[in-house]
C-alpha cells in the first residue's frame, strides 16, 4: 500500500512538473560534448576544457537577485588560501537564456567577478544545446513572469568530463568546494558529497520559488497545492479501485 501511494506522488509530481524540469544523472555519468561560445564570441568544444576538474554554473545575465550573490559565491571561494583555482581547476559558467545572454552580455556579466576569462569562461550556445548540457549537469529551470525559476548550484565535473558532485546552495563553501575538486581526481573515491538527482533533485528544482520579498527561495506553495489536490483525487480513485475489486471478491466467493 505505502508502495503504492508513493507511485501516486511521483507520478503526480512528474505530471505537475513543467516540461524539461526533471534533470536526472547519476554521479559518474559523462557529458556530452557539445560546441559552446565563449564570452568573445570564440567557439570551443566542452571537451577542450578536459584535464582538470570543471566548477560548472548556470545563470541568466538579467537575473536580480541569486545569480549574482551565487556567482560572487564562487568567485570567493575561488580566491580562498590553498584553493587551487586556475591551476588545479577552472570554471565554466553557462548563460542559459540564450535569446539574451550573447557573448557580449556574458561578458559584462563575468567582468564584474573576474578579470581573467582564462581559468573561468563564460559561454553559451543555442537554446537546444544549453537545454541538453543543462539536463546532464542536473539542472532545471523554469521561465516565469519575472525570469526563471531555478534552484543555485556548482556541478563539479572530473577531468574525464564526468559529473563528480552538485554543491546546492547560494553560498559555496571553499573547503566544501575543494575537497570535491580533489576528490572529483579519482573515480574510485566516489562523489564528495552525494550527488542530488532523481526525485531529490526533482523536488529542489519544481518546489521552490524566488520569494522577492526576503530575498531567498522558498516553497511553491501554488505548486505544491496542485499537488496536494491531485494526490486527494488519487488516493480516492485508489481507495475506491479497491473497494470494487473487495467487492467484487466477496460477491464471487459467495
């Protein structure tokens, strides 16, 4: 029965879910090596940043509000004593609305948080090509009225170009980081943090909402009622499918 029921919610979550929210990939699944187009306009394979570790990012250049804080996250921790930045690793940031996130416009974006695009790249691509990078990488996003609905992460990938780790939250702890990066080295060690995906990092990416009055994400609760409405329905087809099939089990007995 409880089996059953967590179906139900699964299965409604997924249908209340908005098309291309559900990113799922197991720690140690490889990305695919796709052409992006960096910050000058320079076109470049994922595959040429192969040999150190990746901190992979998504933002949206016209975001206001935890793109920026998340970003300027990064670039601390980055800068911290012993981090390893630009020698042991380097960073990707993805601009994901393509149709204003142009070279130029990533550009401005990464200025404000680097002055050396060498170690730390700021790129994009077609609409196609991001939406499938992103899916791999396990993130999701959603267009609103405001912008995007999205939850803030670094995905830390090896140097074969597999997802080692996903770091959620606005702020990234350096030692956190670091200790990922070192561990994303060696595939025996497994993921330094276990990695979110499945209906973990389902649930994360459709649940919460950018709440502009405190600044932070927080629960969907117009989301999260359709769901609620919908496991009522289901939970009363299913008492109702069994109280027929008893039924109809006694009458045949009898």
């Amino acid at each position: 029965m409880l089996r059953a029921l967590a179906s139900i919610i699964i299965a409604i979550l997924a249908l209340a879910a908005p098309p291309a929210s559900f990113a799922e990939v197991p720690a140690g699944a490889g990305l695919t090596d796709r052409t992006l187009v960096d910050q000058d306009g320079k076109a470049f394979r994922l595959s040429e940043l192969y040999g150190k570790p990746i901190v992979l990012s998504f933002v949206y250049t016209t975001c206001i509000h935890t793109c920026g804080t998340h970003t300027d996250s990064l670039k601390g921790a980055f800068k911290s004593p012993g981090s390893g930045f630009g020698t042991e690793f380097n960073a990707l940031t993805i601009g994901f609305d393509t149709a204003n996130d142009t070279p130029a416009a990533l550009k401005e974006y990464g200025a404000n948080f680097t002055d050396d695009f060498g170690p730390w790249r700021f790129a994009t691509s077609d609409q196609k090509t991001v939406d499938a990078l992103a899916r791999e990488a396990g993130f999701a996003y959603r267009k609103t009225e405001n912008g995007f609905d999205h939850p803030t992460l670094a995905v830390v990938i090896g140097p074969e170009g597999r997802v080692a780790t996903r770091l959620y939250g606005n702020q990234v702890d350096p030692g956190e980081l670091s200790r990922a990066v070192r561990l994303s080295t060696d595939p025996a060690a497994g993921p330094a943090v276990p990695a979110s995906s499945g209906i973990m990092a389902f649930l994360k990416s459709i649940c919460y909402t950018y709440d502009e009055k405190t600044g932070a994400y927080g629960p969907d609760y117009g989301f999260l009622a359709k769901v609620a409405m919908g496991l009522v329905v289901y939970t009363a087809f299913l008492f109702f499918a069994l109280y027929i099939f008893r039924t109809a089990r006694k009458r045949s007995g009898a």
